[in-house]
C-alpha cells in the first residue's frame, strides 16, 4: 500500500535544492505530471530540480532514509510513461532539467562529456560547431535530454550507421539508489576490467540509479548529404532495395525509412505544407539518405547510379533525389510530421516493435490481415526505421469513430500485433522503453528467465525499490 511522503522528508528535500529547485502544487507541477502525447495524469506532492550531482546525491539519501519512491525524468517527452508519478501522490519526480552543463570536449578524443539535463539539440548543435557529429536524431531532439535518452536507450533515424544511443556512450555518472555516486566518465573504448556496468542503466528507465552525466562518442561531421525519396511495390521491394543500395554505396547509408501509402496520403491531405515529391502515388515509399567526407555534391552520382541499378532490377518504381538542402529538408520534414498526420486522421493506438530484417514483409503482411479480419473499419498506418527492422505499426482510427471507442479496442490491438511480433522473434519495444505502458505485455512476451535475471539485478542495487518502482520489472 503506498504511503504519502512525510511533510519533515519533503521540507528537507527543499532545502537541500534551495527555492527555484523545487516545484510544489498540483497545477504548477502538471508538465512534470502529465505526458505531451497520451491520458495519464500522475501527481505528485514535490519536483525536484537539482543542479548539481551532488544534491541529486543529497535527494536520494534522504529518500532512501525514509523509503520514499523517486521517478527520475529527463525532459518529459517519452509515450510510455516511463517517467511520470503515480496518482497517489505517493512518488516524488527528480527532473534533471537544470543540469545542463557541457563540462568537456576532446576533439583529439572525439568525446563530449555532458550533464544529463542537456536537450539533445544543443549537444548536436555543440558538436556541430567542434566540427563534429553527434548522430542520435529523432523527433522530439529540441526538448528531449540526454539523460533520459540514454536511460531508455533512445533510437532514431540514424541507426543503420551508429547504432542505438547504447553504441553513442562511453561512460557515465549514476547517483545509485543509496545516495552513492558512481563515477563511470571513462572516456575509453576498450576496457576489458569486469562487468560493463553502464550498460546496465543504458536502457534502465530510470529503475537502477539516476544518470547525471554521461560521455558521448562524437563522429567526423559529415561535408556531403544526399536524400531521396522512392516509390516501391511492397516492403519486399524495399528490402531488396536496402541490400542492393548497401551494395552499391556501403556505409555512407545514413538512414532508410519505410512508409506506407495510408500514412502518407492522409499527410498530404491534412496537414498543411506537404505535397507528393512525385508525379504519382504508390503503394510505399522509402527515404534515404547518404552521407559522407566528400566535396559537396560528390555522392551525387554514386546515388543516382545506385538508383538507376536499381530501377533496371525493378526495385523502384520512381525517384526524386533531392536537388537542395532546402529540398533534402522538406523529405526529412515529412517523415518527422506523420504523428501530425496520425493526430489529424483522428488518432492511432501505436506500436513500436522491432522483427529481423528478413521479417519485416511478413509481418506487415500478417498484421495487416489480422487487424483488417478483426477490425474490416480500421485504417492501416505502417512507417520506421526499416535499415535497423524498427517500425511503428500504428492502426489508425476508423472514419465515423470516436477516438474514445477506437482506444478501447487498444488491448485487443496489442495482443493481434504483439503476438505476431513474438512468433516472428522479434520485440514489442524497440525505442520507446516498457515504462508503465508495457508492462504487463513485457511479462507476457519476454523469457521468464529473463525477467527473473534482471529482478535479480534490481534488487541488488535497488533492495528498497525506491527507483522508479514499478516500472520495468516487478520485484
């Protein structure tokens, strides 16, 4: 049974951030409360917004001292509510918003050593003025932070070349669940001394230890930029082109995004400032783009050849690479506003699953006739990142309907979608985290093992469960 926090626990928690560090009161606190996409509505009787390590230390002791639950958050932009209180007021939320310190760069190194509280933005746009790269990119990079896209090992459209955030880190800073601070800042790429113990709060969700700074691998920035947008038959087409285009052009492939027509039209219909770059409309379409160290305008060819290969083996349908930056911005600014398009087709109930490569066809294939069996009515909405098999299979809300009676249907959805993820070996989170959402569905799906191992784990570093209880996995 959850127990209010103590009024002397929360009068000592203000004093250690001082005023300005806290926030207390229901209305003030809502956007710490409450997600930006979704229906939950936690409370909470304190925010706290530390500066520094060490009162983030300070917070813990004392919430470990009187067994008080502590739901750490970064910039509050994840959809499974991995971050967000109870709605008991029986949980406190530590944002790391006003950590936002860039304490190093080493350019000889090509590292960047950060404060959680960094909104990835401003870490691209850092490295980008060293003359660097820093590739996580998704959606919400003008408002997310660093801290809470390391700790559900944040994803994105650059994947296929750098991997996920996991492959980005190479040490962090953890305050533990004892009020202990972890000093894992190494800035090495080989260490083989133990355990790799920043992978365990890599992907954590905030339930073993609150990141306060972290190192990053910083890459060459890249000269040369190429997109384009292509019109294929099918998914199979489009992973016959993915191999045929990694052929051809080998790891300049920065990103290769799938995209149904469904999703795609209702963009060009309903949300204002976007057009079809081709003459015609086709069943999916694929964006793609190639970077590279070269003179601008050097891959220009190498794409067009690769296209036209391509096109001969019936691959591609028809093709526009884009002829500008300004251009290249429109493409990528299409795929970036298709939850614009999903808002205005009336909504969707979302999933982001990941199969093997070679599984993906089938899996839209079967999903698609599993949904429109159960539910002829529903619209199909299928896009992601095909180079690394995420993808965000999001059935929209049936014409005539209330969002209210689609979202109903939610659980039966998940089990149709979700049961054909596992039968295909796949996972039914490949980017946004299990947070409260998937929960349950993370114990039906993954290997009891599995999860008996990583509450093994919890309760070790965790043996009060005052971090982010309830989330993840069940102690």
């Amino acid at each position: 049974m959850s127990m209010p926090v103590p009024t002397t626990v929360i009068e000592r928690l203000k004093a250690v951030v001082g005023p300005g560090g806290y926030i207390e009161g229901e209305a003030e606190s809502t956007a710490y409360t409450r997600p930006w996409r979704g229906s939950w509505e936690g409370r909470s009787p304190l925010v706290l917004r530390p500066r520094t390590t060490d009162e983030v230390a300070a917070i813990v002791k004392i919430c470990a001292e009187s067994r008080t639950p502590i739901v750490p958050q970064g910039g509050n932009t994840g959809v499974t509510y991995g971050g967000l209180p109870a709605k008991d007021m029986s949980e406190l939320v530590v944002s790391t918003a006003r950590m936002r310190a860039i304490r190093d760069v080493d350019l000889v190194n090509d590292t960047m050593t950060v404060e959680a509280g960094v909104v990835l933005k401003d870490i691209q746009t850092a490295a980008s003025e060293a003359g660097r790269l820093f590739p996580l990119s998704l959606g919400a990079e003008g408002s997310c932070q660093i801290g809470g896209n390391i700790s559900t090992n944040a994803g994105g459209i650059q994947v296929l070349r750098y991997g996920n955030t996991r492959n980005l880190v190479l040490g962090l800073e953890v305050v533990l669940p004892d009020g202990r601070v972890w000093n894992g800042l190494r800035s090495l790429r080989k260490d083989n001394t133990g355990y790799d113990m920043k992978q365990l709060f890599i992907g954590g969700e905030g339930t073993l230890g609150i990141i306060t700074a972290a190192v990053l691998r910083l890459f060459p920035k890249p000269s040369e930029a190429q997109s384009a947008w292509i019109a294929v038959d099918d998914p199979t087409a489009s992973l016959s082109l993915l191999v045929h285009m990694k052929s051809k052009l080998g790891e300049s492939i920065t990103s290769f995004e799938l995209i149904g027509r469904g999703i795609i039209d209702m963009l060009f219909t309903k949300v204002p400032g976007h057009s079809n770059p081709l003459k015609e409309a086709h069943p999916w379409y694929v964006l793609m783009e190639v970077t590279g160290q070269g003179e601008a305008g050097s891959l220009a060819e190498p794409i067009a050849s690769a296209l036209e290969s391509a096109a001969e083996n019936g691959l591609v349908r028809d093709a526009v690479i884009a002829s500008s930056g300004e251009q290249a911005k429109r493409l990528w600014r299409m795929r970036e506003e298709l939850p614009e398009a999903q808002k205005a087709a009336g909504g969707s109930i979302a999933h982001d699953v990941s199969v093997p490569l070679s599984r993906i066809a089938e899996f839209i294939a079967r999903a698609d006739a599993a949904i429109g069996a159960a539910y002829p009515v529903v619209r199909p909405c299928c896009f992601g990142h095909l180079g690394d098999g995420n993808l965000h299979y999001n059935p929209l809300c049936p014409a005539g309907w209330t969002y209210a009676r689609f979202a109903a249907e939610t659980a039966n959805i998940n089990r149709i979608v979700h049961d054909i993820v596992a039968d295909l070996g796949g996972s039914i989170s490949a980017e946004h985290g299990i947070g409260r959402l998937r929960f349950d569905e993370n114990l039906r799906y993954k290997d009891p093992l599995e999860i008996e191992l990583m509450a093994s784990v919890k309760r070790a570093l965790d043996p009060l469960n005052i971090m982010n209880p309830g989330r993840v996995v069940p102690v």
